[in-house]
C-alpha cells in the first residue's frame, strides 16, 4: 500500500455507530473509540473524528487528539458540534448532506396520513369490534390540507413535492427568503401557523432557534391543528406542547425528536393525541448506506489532500487544508 493510502488511525466519538461503519470505511481506516480515559495512545495518532452530528461532540476530547483536523458528522444535522470552535482551531467539519431528506419527507406524509385517515386506529376498529357496532369511521380528505414547513431546506422541498401530488396547498417559512422555489413563503411564523392545518418543523437545528416552536406558535396553530416535528427537539417548547394538548389549545403532536433523548417514558404517559416515535424518521437501509459512504468519501478526501465532498457549509473557507 503506498504513503497515499497507508492505514490511517479515526477515531469513534460515538460508539453505536461503529456496526454502521465497520464494513463501509473498509481497511484503510482503523477505528479507535472513545473509551472512559483519554490518555489512549491510539487517539494521538487520530488526525479525523467520526460523530453522531446529533449528539454532543465533547471539544475536550481535543486534547487528547492534537492532529485533529477533520470532524465527520455520520449524519446530516451537526447541531451536536461547535463549528465556530472548530473554525477557531482550523478543524473542518463535514456532513452526509441530502443523505436522507427523501425518507424523512416519506415518514412526515405517512403521519399526515395516519393522522387524518386514522391508520392505526381503523385498525383498531376491527380487531376491538368497534365496527360491529354499525357505526362508520369516517375521516378527513388530506384534499385542500393547508401545509405549512418551517424551514425550506431538502426535506422542506421534498415533502412539498409530495404534498403537491397529494392536492395539499403548500406554504413555508424561514429566515432567509429561496429564490426559485416556487411555494409561497409566509411573512412569519405566526403568519404560517395560523393558516396552517399542519406544521412541520424541517429547519436545521441552531443556538438561534432553540424554542422557536412555543406557546404563541401554538395558539396560532389552534385547537384543530397538527405539529409534526422532524428537525430537532431543541426547536420545540415541550413543555408548551404538553400544556397545548393537555389543554385542547392544541389538535395533536407528532414527535419523532426530543429535547432529551431518549425521553422519560412517564413524561409521556398521560399526554392525549400524541403520536411518537424514536427518531427514525430519516433512518432507512438507504440512508443508512448514504451516510456511511459520505463519510468514508470525506475521509478518503481529507487524507488524500482533496477537496471535501460534503463540508459544513460555513467552514468551505478551509478547504485547502493541505494536511
């Protein structure tokens, strides 16, 4: 094997994530993880760290890797890194861009579906007897739904492609305005939520938007409306959320993130119309292969000196590292 591709030692930040990689990253890496002490010999010689971009990546950990140049997010959020830190160290910090947005748009429009054409609870109607009883379980068309997507990213724009199809009306809100897409963008987020029947949360996760989703958002939302949050759940006041449904304030939640993960079960228990689930929504064998492969793509790059297929985007000015 020459110098080019020599056996390079990476490091493991997250250790659940060693069964996904094990095969993909192949021989040319050999995987160190993290382990209690930090005085691991191995980690010295760890110029890259792979992550949970969803968890918190400890900067103290730095020290015990001082060629640290490359911090690799399995996943497509990075919301558990410090990029300003890492742009302070000259570390760059890359992401599996658009590796999953396909399926988490699939997941949010199963759980319109569930939610107004009753899935799960027709289901029940014929295994409980309910249907027996001459009644008729009647549901709501998703025809003319009013869709409003916090946030008009790749997942944004995928669910919208789909609620198109599906003759919902699409409209959206962000920051910063996208030219070219063609859904209406609201004046603000009170704006969106109010002339929404169902609000999704697809915006990235930042120190800014923490708690963007609150009781205001809520009320304005209403007493018929629907929140869906697959973002992160640091943009949702939970605790306004459990208030709302408790309530009536609010129609129902479903939540396949949390602001603690995983959640206290009891915290759940007792809360009315809820749908959860544990954070899959963008997890699929496709995805999954996506990720790992971005990130052995990165690897390779950053090793070989190359330009990085998929940086953060705020830290594209230290491409050319030269490391």
């Amino acid at each position: 094997m020459d110098a080019r591709h020599a056996t390079e030692v990476v490091a493991l930040a997250h250790p659940h994530l060693a069964p996904l990689l094990d095969g993909p990253i192949g021989p040319r890496y050999r995987m160190v993880e993290f382990a209690e002490s930090r005085s691991q010999p191995n980690l010295r010689l760890a110029r890259a760290v792979i992550v949970d971009g969803s968890r918190p990546f400890d900067t103290g950990w730095s020290g015990a890797m001082p060629n640290l140049g490359l911090i690799a997010c399995f996943t497509s959020g990075y919301d558990g890194v410090d990029v300003d830190w890492a742009r302070r160290n000259g570390i760059l910090v890359t992401h599996a861009r658009d590796a999953n947005h396909e399926d988490v748009a699939d997941f949010v429009i199963g759980q319109i579906l569930n939610t107004y054409r009753q899935l799960f609870n027709g289901d029940r109607w014929v295994r409980d007897g309910e249907w027996q009883s001459g009644k008729r379980l009647i549901t709501r068309s998703i025809a003319g739904l009013r869709l409003g997507i916090v946030g008009m990213g790749s997942i944004g724009q995928a669910l919208a492609r789909r609620a198109d199809a599906m003759r919902m009306a699409t409209s959206w809100w962000g920051p910063h305005d996208k030219p070219g897409v063609r859904w209406p963008r609201a004046t603000g987020l009170l704006e969106l939520a109010t002339g929404s029947d169902v609000l999704v949360v697809a915006a990235n996760a930042t120190s800014a938007n923490r708690g963007l989703i609150d009781g205001r958002v809520l009320q304005a939302l209403g007493p018929q409306g629907v929140l869906i949050n697959v973002s992160r759940g640091s943009l949702v006041n939970e605790d306004a959320v459990i208030e709302a449904l408790r309530s009536g304030g609010l129609g129902a939640a479903v939540l396949d993130v949390f602001q603690n993960e995983p959640p206290s079960p009891q915290r759940w228990a007792a809360v009315p119309r809820t749908h959860l689930s544990p954070h899959i929504a963008g997890v699929t064998d496709l995805a999954l292969a996506r990720m790992a492969a971005q990130v052995r793509a990165n690897l390779d790059a950053f090793f070989d000196g190359d330009p990085l297929p998929t940086p953060v985007a705020d830290l594209r000015s230290l491409q050319n590292h030269g490391r």
